[in-house]
C-alpha cells in the first residue's frame, strides 16, 4: 500500500552500579520493548491529525541479552553487541550509552561494573487519512477514526463497531478480509 510509510524511533538509557561482590567479571543486560505507533496524516501536507494508539509490536518480541565483559572501551562494547544483535546502528547507539555510565566519576574504577540497558523502540506507522468512511459514506472530519489491523482500511470508530458488533459482521467491508 503507497499511502502507508514508517519510521523507527529509539530512546536508549543506561545505568551503571558495581557488580555485587559475589561476582568476579563485569556485566552487560539489555532490556529491549518494541511497540508500533499508528498514525494518521494528511494527504496533501504530510502532517500528522493523530495518534490511533501505541501497542506492542506484533512482528518483533521484547528481548533481554546478559553478557560478561572483559572492559567498557567502545571498540570492544561495539564488537560484542553487533555479533550478538547483527544491528550496527543499534549496537552504536547502545555503545554510546554504555561508555559513559561506565565512567561516571562516582564508580570505583577497579570494581566489576553491572550495566542494565533498557532499549525502547517504536515503529511509527504513518496512513494517509482516506476521504471518507465507505460505511456511512460521510467525511473523516468530525468523528474518531479506527483502522483495522488486517488489512488498514479506515472507517469511523462507531461505523465499524456496529459493523463487526451490532450487525454480526467478521470481515472488513472493503475487502472482506478477516477481522480477528
Ligand atoms: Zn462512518
Ligand atoms: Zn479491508
């Protein structure tokens, strides 16, 4: 579909504390949350009308990756994290958090570190706003609209609850394809 386009958006934070003592070697956690962003935008201005909701991304999972680590220097962080997450950026930014919490001027410098990384990452899916709603055959101005998951034909919200609700319908009024 040509009227459909995305972007990625990372928010990376990481904490340092020192490794408790029964632990000999430093360590690495990443935490990493994927969630997808629909929104909607206008045709001709490519600006956004609105947000149709955050949810977890159904494509990618949330993952945790613990590694041991010899040191903090970035060359060695970015060798371990690319082999592991085969993502060159994402190893880089991650990388770019790591080194300097692992220099934080109130760490010991001679004690084993444990770093925990949480990786955020939203996929924002942009539609452009159709015309009008193909059930009610009104314009998309003046009420909430809803896209469906399964094939991201848009009507208004109450359009298509009655549809699928009220009228016993499983399948999208374009296309006929299934609704979940
Ligand atoms: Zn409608
Ligand atoms: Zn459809």
């Amino acid at each position: 579909m040509d009227s459909k386009s995305s972007e990625r958006f990372l928010n990376i934070h990481a904490t340092a504390r020192v490794q408790s003592s029964s632990s000999y070697s430093s360590e690495v956690v990443i935490f990493q949350n994927y969630h997808e962003e629909i929104l909607l935008q206008d045709k001709r201005s490519g600006s956004v009308f609105e947000s149709l909701g955050s949810y977890p991304d159904h494509l990618l999972e949330g993952s945790t990756l613990s590694l041991d680590v010899d040191n903090f220097t970035p060359a060695y962080i970015f060798r371990r994290l690319a082999k592991e997450l085969n993502d060159y950026d994402l190893s880089w930014d991650i990388t770019r958090r790591i080194f300097p919490e692992s220099q934080r001027r109130d760490l010991p410098q001679d004690k084993p570190l444990f770093i925990t990384v949480l990786v955020e990452s939203t996929r924002k899916l942009y539609f452009q706003r159709e015309e009008m709603c193909a059930i009610c055959l009104d314009d998309f101005e003046s009420k909430p609209v809803c896209i469906l998951p399964c094939c991201f034909h848009q009507f208004h919200r109450e359009c298509i609850c009655e549809w699928i609700d009220r009228r016993g319908h499983d399948s999208c009024p374009l296309c006929r394809h299934p609704v979940q």
